[in-house]
C-alpha cells in the first residue's frame, strides 16, 4: 500500500467530517453514544497521548459512518476477519465480525494501520509512552475484564428498552426514534454511489443487513428483555469481584480494564440505567454498593474529564458540546475589476450577467453557465416570486444539501423526482429505432450475485406468487445473441430487496443469467409488487405538497452486455399496477410495459415443466451494436 494512496483515503474519510479536536499522532474517529468510542477516548487521556479527534453523527438523519468514503477507509482495517452478518446487541468485532460503518475506527498513519477491533484499539494505545496501562502481571486478569466488556449487549441499549420499564432520558428516545431505517436508507444511497466497487458493495451489503436485524432486536420485547437483563447480571458479578475491597478491577494499579469498565458504566449512566447498581427500580431493587463507589472512583479521574465523558455516577448526563470552528482566514483585497457596471436595471439585468461569462475559458463551461443564466432569469420572470417565497426556495436547497451528506444524496432523489435524471438518460441513452429502451440501474444492483443455468429459481427463501420470465437476446435484425451476460434483480411481493431482509442470510431475486445458441434465457421466482422511494426529507415534502405519490410501480431489473453491443440497463414493469402511470421517477416507458398473465401447465423453452399457477411474461430484448 503506498503511504500517498493510503494518505488521500484518510483525508477523504476526514474531509465531510469538518473541524477535528486536537492534532498530531493517530487518528480517532467516534461518536458520543458509542460505548468503546469513550473507552479509547479515556485511555488516550490516561497516556496524554497526542491524537486527532473526529467525532461522527450516528443518530438522527445524519449518519456519518454511512459515508463512502469512511467505509472504503475502514476496509484497510478488515485483517483478514469477516464482516458482520447480523445483530446480537453486541459491539464485538470478535464476536460478531467487521461492521464496515460503524465507531470507532483508530488509525495509525506512521504505520499506515487502520485498527477495527476496540480491543486492539486499546492494545495499540497501551503500548504507547505513558503510564503503564497494561502491567504484564495483570495481562490476563485484563484481557478477562475487558472480553467481559466486549461480549455484553451494550449496543442494543440506546435502541430499545426492557418492558418493565424504559430508564432512557427523552432526548434519546427522540434522538432514536426511525434511526435505524434513517441509517438504512443512508447506506443504500452510499452503495449506490458504489457501483463498480465490489468491496465496497459487500460492504454495504453487510452493514445493511445488520442495520436490519438491529431494528429487529430493538422492536423485540423478548430480545431487549435478555439484553438489559444480562447486563444487570454482569454488574452483579463486577460487585462480587470488587467485594474483596481492591481499589481498581484487577487489583491496586488502574489498567486497560478499568477504562473499559468506566466506559461501560459511563455509558449505562447515560441511559438511566445506573439502576443497575443504584438499585431501588423495579428492574433491579438491590443496591450494588461496591460498583457505587467503584463507579465514584472512576469519576474522580480527571482523565474522565479531559476525555469529554460522562462520569459514570452521574445518571442521563448531557453530551459535550461541540468543539469550536476555527475562524476563516482574512480576505484578500483586489484591485478594482472591470465589468458589467453598476447601474443595472430591469432590462439589462440578464444581460448583465450573461457578460460575466464572455471570458470563460472552457467553451463547455460557458455553454453551461450561460444557458442556466438565461433559463434561471426566465423561470423568476414568469413566477414572480415574493421575497418570502424565495427565502423557502433557498432554505429548502441548503436542507437538502444539508441532508446530502455521509452518503445520502437528497439532491440525486430530488433530480429523480423532478424528471431530470430521467432526462439525462434520454439523452444518453439515444439507441437506434428497434432497440430496447434504457432505464436507470437504481440502487439495488449487487456485483456480488449467483450465477445459474437457465431455468433456476431464484426466489431463494422468499414465499411469494411465482413467475415465470421467459425472454430472448436479439440484435436489431432480430438475430439472436449467444452468450449474453444478463443480470436480473427485483423485489418480493412485499416491495422488499433481499439485502433489506435480516431474516435471510443468501441471495434471493437476483442472479446472473447466459442467453443459449437460441439468444433465449429462462428463470422462475416470485411477483415483484410496488414500494415507496424515502419520503423523510425535502423531497417527500415536495411530493407531499404536489399530492404526488412517492410509490415505483413493481418491475423486474436486467442489464444485459454482449461483446460489440451497447449495454442495456432498464426494467420490465408490470401491466396493471395501479402506479404505472404515477412513477415518482419517470422511469416507466409504454415500451417497458408487459403483461404478466396467470397460467397453469407451461413448459419452459426446454420442456421442463414451470412451477403452476405462475405469472408468465414473455420479452425480447433488442441490442444497439456499438457502431451504431
């Protein structure tokens, strides 16, 4: 790995994150809810160790670890584990596997290390100059403690609550409330901004799902009841270890175990649940009076302080604020400029400013610049807007690049729904009369796809209606291609993907396909239906106030490349869906449209008999060769 490109993916992780805290020596990026985010942060106090300090949005509609960038930076730090498929209310990397977006991510850039697992965090961190956190006679007694630490279920904490009773602060439950589906949908938007990558995909595939399960595990009363319950009976345990009056966990020295232990009991604190060992709650009622004063003495620490945490004693406590931007640099003076003049009025104002553009360089710049300026003075011409209703038009545009960030792209959704995106296809995407029309890829492809022999099912586990898709691969004389790559991919019968789905852990409803001598490919899975684009932001309130409604008409996706051919990227839509004609998006061409018919008794092209009853659609897909 070159020390340049491992430098620009730092940078790039560090650029959307804005103003860090400190500077010098390694890299942390955290976040405040996260429980092994405060453990680093405490033992970088504990050693006064130099370091730079990002911390990251994880709640709300921001969700900075969603962010290509940040996710392609903790790919380096993988070493060889595998990423996590699944929630057990865990942070464990140990455990649980790699979560590609997700806190904290410690990088050393001397050694050009990204470190993943919180545990090694600590390690690394140990074995820098300072005190001795980590005395070789207590190794083991350490790695017990903190092991203890990595296995509880701390993370489902914030998410959810024990049904006898939800100790969080309100502020939380506010914070919470949707995040799950929130960083979902971020992380869809970063992998559609992927394509091509395939690491990057499975990545997000992973973090998906496991997103997924988490929402699972938060809405369980029975899952959330074990969690808080098993965290109960860990501190008990940690009151029986200290009953022997020890001053620290492992006995008279203050070690790594402790700045585990006072992380966790910081982070317990901070959603009511000092119960635990406050007692007196109808989740717990017996007092733990030697975590009490264990938990007094870690707060006494001025490294607690130093390192922006909650004092374990202290229940609910409120985040640190945020650091301070710095100031901007002055601005330099010019000497006077000659221009467009300074008595402009209402029939030179167009005018004025297409001659700001006379000198563009680029001939394509200008072209660009000078016809958004005329068609922008137009648009304000014929609407005549109020002073107020141009002061919405533009914070409607700063929340929407406000919610383009960490992977989300609100303004991408906007083009969507406004036909741009649509509009940009069409004219790039002109194919010769007789050749099957384009559509656009959408956020679900995967390049990590099954490959199957014409005929397969690929409904995988998914229960659902079948159909039957039975299609051909022509030229535009109508001549058959032979070995045609065909990738197909859609939704259930629910208007779901199948890497949205926690409850499968294999691929369901895509595949990829070759066309026989014939030009022919064939498969059986289940009826794709409809379902709604994200609606939580500017663009669900411009559907909103235009009545519009925000649901895609159900399709089936396929691209298919041959060998001299232009690729095809476009979608079979169903003949009947009530929203064929209100497509949110545009997407939908008459050409595209085709009848799914129910049969029963139909053979495949190679006699074997198709599941019946089945939803039969029958399509030939034309190719534009690349020379015309």
């Amino acid at each position: 790995m070159s020390e340049r490109k491992f430098q620009e993916r730092l940078d790039a992780a560090r650029a959307p994150l804005g103003a860090a805290q400190g500077h010098g020596g390694l890299v942390l990026f955290h976040a405040a809810p996260s429980l092994w985010s405060k453990a680093v942060r405490l033992a970088l106090a504990e050693k006064g160790a130099a370091a730079t300090a990002h911390e990251m949005q994880i709640l709300g509609r921001r969700f900075d670890a969603g962010h290509p960038a940040y996710v392609r930076l903790r790919l380096d730090g993988i070493d060889g584990r595998p990423m996590v498929d699944g929630f057990s209310g865990r942070a464990s990397v140990r455990h649980d596997g790699i979560d590609p977006a997700a806190v904290p991510a410690l990088v050393d850039p001397a050694a050009e290390r990204v470190i993943l697992d919180p545990l090694r965090m600590l390690d690394h961190i140990a074995a820098l100059p300072g005190p001795d956190l980590s005395p070789q006679r207590l190794r083991t007694e350490i790695a017990r403690e903190t092991a203890l630490v990595d296995a509880a279920p701390f993370e489902a904490l914030p998410y959810g609550a024990h049904p006898g009773g939800d100790t969080r602060p309100e502020p939380l439950r506010e914070a919470v409330r949707g995040v799950h589906d929130a960083r979902i949908r971020k992380m869809m938007e970063g992998r559609s901004l992927s394509i091509g990558h395939p690491r990057l995909i499975a990545a997000y595939d992973a973090a998906i799902r496991k997103e997924a399960a988490a929402k699972v595990f938060a809405q369980s009363a029975e899952l959330m009841r074990g969690a808080v319950e098993e965290v109960l009976t860990l501190i008990e345990g940690l009151d029986t270890r200290l009953a022997d009056g020890r001053q620290w966990i492992t006995g008279e020295a203050f070690t790594l175990a402790d700045v585990a232990w006072a992380a966790a009991l910081g982070h317990l604190a901070s959603l009511g649940l000092d119960i635990a060992w406050t007692g007196g709650h109808a989740l717990n009622g017996a007092p733990r009076n030697h975590v009490a004063a264990y938990a007094t003495r870690l707060a006494a620490r001025e490294t607690m302080r130093a390192a922006g945490l909650e004092r374990p004693g202290t229940s609910a406590r409120a985040k640190p604020a945020a650091a301070t931007l710095p100031m901007p640099a002055a601005r330099r003076l010019h000497e006077p400029l000659a221009g467009h003049g300074r008595d402009v009025r209402d029939d030179t104002l167009t005018a004025a400013v297409l001659a700001t553009f006379r000198d563009t360089p680029n001939p394509r710049a200008k072209k660009v610049l000078s016809a958004f300026t005329r068609h922008l003075h137009a648009f304000l011409e014929e609407v005549e807007p109020t002073e107020e209703e141009w002061e919405f038009a533009i914070e409607f545009l700063t929340r929407t690049g406000q919610l383009s960030v960490g992977g989300r792209q609100e303004f991408i959704l906007l083009s969507d729904v406004m036909g741009a995106t649509a509009r940009v296809d069409l004219i790039n995407h002109r194919f010769p009369s007789g050749a099957t029309e384009n559509s656009v890829l959408g956020p679900f492809f995967v390049e990590d796809r099954p490959v199957f022999d014409n005929g397969a099912d690929i409904s995988g586990p998914i229960k659902g209606e079948k159909m039957f898709f039975n299609a051909k691969v022509l030229d535009t004389d109508g001549k058959p291609i032979v070995g045609a790559r065909i990738d197909i991919w859609h939704a259930d019968g629910d208007g779901g993907y199948d890497i949205l789905n926690p409850e499968i852990d294999e691929a369901a409803m895509r595949g990829l396909f070759r066309s026989d001598p014939a030009g022919r490919f064939w498969f059986t899975s289940v009826l794709p239906a409809s379902y709604p684009i994200p609606e939580d932001g500017t663009v669900g309130d411009l559907l909103r106030i235009a009545a519009r409604s925000p649901v895609r008409p159900g399709h089936v996706h396929v691209r298919i490349e041959a060998p001299g051919f232009r690729r095809l990227t476009t979608m079979l839509f169903l003949e009947g869906d009530p929203y064929l004609d209100a497509d949110p998006v545009f997407g939908v061409k008459q050409s595209l449209v085709e009848s799914f018919e129910k049969k029963t008794g139909v053979r495949a092209p190679d006699g074997r008999a198709v599941p019946s009853p089945a939803w039969c659609v029958a399509y030939d897909f034309v190719l534009a060769r690349k020379d015309r």
